[in-house]
C-alpha cells in the first residue's frame, strides 16, 4: 500500500461547507495557488483527501523517469542546501550568442 498521507498537522479551515446543486464544494481562496490541480482520494470511511499536483512539460517528464538523473538532481540539490558547493567563477566567456 502506498502512502498517501504525509502530514499529520490538518487543521479545520472555516466553517462547515454544504455542496452545490450540482454537487460541487467550494474551497477557500486561501487553499488554492496558481497551476495547481488535485488528486482526489478517499476512503471506506468517507473522507476526501485532496492531493496537489502540478503539471509538467512532456518535454521535461524524461528527468522523473530516469532514476539516476533525478538521485543526481535530488543529490546536487540536498548539498546546494547545505552550502557544499563549489564557485567556478563566470562561464560568460564561453556564451556564443547573448541574444
């Protein structure tokens, strides 16, 4: 089983909200950003989870399928956080084209 949950700090968001005629539920502004859509997902017991996504150009989908290139990703951005880089200085000289 996959896990789905991956907080555990839910706080209660205004009040009771009833659906629509037609079966719609209306979120809070405060909830919602800009590209994003939702997973939704829910359980025996009735709850409703919904999972933000966003989405990617197909062009860019090759860097989540190859594993090496996203733990290289995943590596380079984990030592960014932790200040272990290394400054190489300007790589303008080699620009061929500033346009």
């Amino acid at each position: 089983m996959v896990t789905i949950i991956k907080g555990d700090d839910y706080k209660k968001i205004g009040k009771i909200i009833r659906p629509d005629g037609r079966r719609r539920v209306a979120l809070p502004k405060s909830l919602i950003k800009d590209g994003i859509s939702f997973q939704v997902w829910a359980n025996s017991e009735g709850q409703i989870l919904l999972e933000p996504q966003v989405t990617i150009p197909a062009s860019e989908l090759w860097v989540f399928e190859n594993k090496e290139i996203l733990a290289s990703l995943d590596k380079a951005m984990f030592e960014s956080m932790n200040g272990q880089t290394v400054n190489r200085g300007s790589f303008a000289k080699y620009v061929e084209d500033e346009a």
